[in-house]
C-alpha cells in the first residue's frame, strides 16, 4: 500500500487514515511526526528542520521529502504507507511524484474524502481531541461518553484554537486554492478514487478499503 489521503480540513481523513494502518498495518506518514521523530533522532535532515523551526522559519518542503524519503529507504524502512496531510499543492505533489519514482516506490493511488462544505464548517468547530492520546470526538455526531472527558484513556479533551468559526472560512479558502487542484492532478494520473465522507463513519471506512483494495 502507497496511498495519499486527501480531502478538506474536516472531511474525516484523518479518522479513516488511523483505521486503515490498523487494517492494513501501513505506517502513517504526517509531516509533524516525521518532523518530531527525525529532531528526536538527531538525523541530518531532523537536525536541518530543527535549524529551520529554532531561526523561524518553516520548515522547506525539501526537508519534509528527505524527511519522507529517509522514513521509506532507511533501517526501519516502510513498504505500506499513507501519506496524510502532504501533498498540499500541486508543486510538493509534483516533487513528491520524482522522489517515490526515485525510490521505486510510486504511489499505488489516491482516496479523496469528499465532503460538502456546507458540513464541513460543522464538523471543525465541534471536534474535540484528547490531550493524552489523540482520540477525535465530534460534539453534534461523535461525543465522548462524557463531556470533556476521553473514552479511552480518560484523558482531557479540548478545542484546538484553530479548530473555532472564526477561522473555519479561512482554512477552507486556503484548501480550495491550494490543495484542491490537486483532485484534477491526480485523477489525470489515473490515480484518484473519490468516497462520499458525509455517511456514517463506518460506512465511509468501507467505502475507503473499497478503494484501497481496488489500487492493488
């Protein structure tokens, strides 16, 4: 399995991303635990980012396809992964493409969790995250079993601060002018299989599997 995971802020993908490593046993490859696991380590290119990071600046999208590259071809090498959260746009898919051809291992396809936007805002403004495990409630369709409190390790849930109204419209102006270009980009690759992301959580699941299965 090499797949990317793409969709708006709110569609779900992230949910869907964790049930698929846990089925299919591929690794989760985001840009922040790439980023946190390679400054922990010490690796050049996690040495290169904490430079970045500690002078202010972002983190270039160089170091984040060394920082990829280095999680497919180093000691603890991955054959199954899911991309999440990279690509944003059409340049960093372009030289995602080169480097995955590089490496002999070219993505297999891409899942678009497609959701309206009139749902979207909705979603974002009531999810709610564990400050301990990561787990994701929504307060208006998935609430916890008690309010503010984790199912499953009881931790404490929040809001990420840019998880409000007031930045929702922002978020998803940002994702149709960059990100979404990339839908034609893959699909012209014969790459893309789109899921409808408004039905119940497991029937998205399996409408994903679906998909994934189909790519190999």
């Amino acid at each position: 399995m090499r797949i990317v995971m793409l969709g708006a802020p709110g569609c779900g993908k992230g949910t869907q991303t964790k049930l698929l490593t846990e089925k299919y046993d591929a690794a989760q490859l985001s840009t922040g635990d790439l980023l946190r696991a390679a400054v922990a380590a010490g690796t050049p290119a996690g040495l290169k980012a904490k430079a970045a990071m500690e002078a202010g600046a972002l983190v270039s999208d160089e170091i984040v396809l060394e920082l990829i590259r280095d999680r497919l071809t180093g000691v603890d090498a991955v054959k199954n992964f899911i991309l999440d959260g990279f690509p944003r746009n059409q340049l960093q898919a372009e030289a995602l493409e080169e480097m995955l051809s590089a490496v002999g291992q070219p993505l297999m396809g891409v899942v678009l969790v497609d959701v309206p936007a009139s749902e979207l805002a909705r979603r974002i403004a009531g999810r709610r995250i564990c400050r301990d495990c990561g787990a994701i409630y929504n307060v208006y369709f998935a609430p916890s079993k008690t309010e503010g409190v984790c199912d499953d390790c009881d931790g404490e849930t929040y809001q990420r601060s840019d998880d409000n109204e007031a930045t929702v419209a922002s978020r998803l102006t940002t994702y149709a002018e960059q990100t979404e270009p990339l839908i034609s980009f893959y699909d012209q690759r014969d790459l893309l299989h789109t899921v409808a992301g408004n039905a119940e959580m497991d029937t998205v699941f399996a409408d994903v599997c679906a998909a994934v299965d189909s790519f190999s």
